[in-house]
C-alpha cells in the first residue's frame, strides 16, 4: 500500500495545532527555560524552527550548520516572543506545502521540525513529549529516512508496544533487534539521550542510529 504523499504536511500541521496553543499559553519566563540541546533554551529551538519553516516555504534553505543557525537565533533575538510564535504558526503551513510539493525531498525538515516540537515539550514538562500528536506519521517517515541505503544501518527490527517496524533495508535478514517505546525510538533517533533502561538494543550500538541533531 502506496502511503500519502501529503503525509509530511500533515504530520506539520498536526505538530502546528498542538503546539501553538501551548506557547500562546506559556508564561514569558518559560521561554527562557533550557533544553535538551546543549545551549539552546526553548526561544531558541523556537526561533531556529521559524526560520527553517520560513525558508523550506520561500525554498530559500541553507546547509543549517552551526553558524547559520546561529545566525538565524541571532536574527530574531530582538522581536518580541509573539512575533517569533506568528512566524512558526505560519512557516508551518508554507512549509507543509512546499515540503509535499517536494515529494520526499524534504521529508526529513517536516520529521526534525517535529522532534524540536518534542524538545520544547520536554522543557516545559509535557509528558509524551516525543510521541505527541503525529507519532503514526513521524514513525512512517522515520521507517522510510532510515531505509535510504546510503545511511548504511544495519537492518534492525524494531518492536514497540502496539506495533513493529524495520530500520534499515527492507528486505535484508535483520542485523539487529531493538524493543523499546515510540518515544524512546524517536530520542535514540534524534541523539536526545535516551534512557537506556527503556530499551534493550542487540547487534549494534546505540550511536549508530542517531541520523540528525
């Protein structure tokens, strides 16, 4: 069965309408709370995921190293937090477009806008921060980014508490094996130092899975 094209689109739209509410909700002083990556605090993550939808949907993206996305913090330092939140709101729904318009090219944005979304809910203390609204999709392109065979990862069955899914090449005999949560799937994906007492992983090391930051 051929998935949705307009997946990616919705898995933004679905991230826009669950968080939004929430920052509009938030007290100033918690934007200023700290995440999990190292150095940046929630504004932060919320400035750098603007910028990135704003550009995915005028298709202006840079390389989104360390400098550029510094640049991009930078640039929005000033505005007050209700100008950073109107530019997220809107970058989600150009972006959601732009990204489907791309058919696949761009999947990996609409995935790591949504792990940021998780970053921001685990600062603010929100359970199920990394399997919020979305995580059926955010699994299905998670299944696919990891199946380019350039990554090179080991074939890895992965069983999670309602269902199971295949990191890696589709058709080759597994390599490894990995139980654990969704949650905990998508922070071992991500790099966001995951309990280790929450999965058990046979076949390969834990570094080998992390694909972005």
């Amino acid at each position: 069965m051929t998935r949705d094209p307009r997946l990616p689109g919705r898995l933004l739209l679905a991230e826009r309408d669950a968080l939004l509410p929430v920052l509009r909700a938030a007290e100033p002083s918690a934007f200023a709370l700290p995440t999990v990556l190292p150095g940046w605090c929630v504004r932060d993550v919320l400035a750098h995921c603007a910028a990135a939808l704003t550009m995915a949907a005028t298709d202006t993206l840079h390389d989104f190293g360390d400098e550029a996305n510094a640049a991009d913090i930078a640039a929005r330092a000033d505005l007050p937090i209700s100008a950073v939140l109107d530019e997220l709101e809107a970058g989600y729904a150009g972006a959601a477009e732009a990204i489907v318009a791309r058919g696949g090219a761009w999947d990996a944005l609409a995935l790591g806008e949504w792990v940021h979304g998780g970053d921001v809910r685990e600062a603010f203390g929100i359970g199920d921060a990394y399997a919020s609204a979305g995580i059926d999709d955010a699994l299905t392109l998670l299944q696919e980014r990891m199946a380019q065979p350039f990554r090179a990862l080991p074939p890895t069955d992965v069983r999670l508490p309602d269902r199971e899914l295949r990191l890696g090449a589709p058709d080759a005999a597994p390599a490894a094996t990995l139980e654990t949560d969704a949650a905990t799937l998508m922070r071992l994906i991500a790099g966001r130092s995951p309990d280790p007492e929450r999965y058990t992983l046979k076949g390969a090391a834990p570094q080998v899975y992390v694909t972005f930051h």
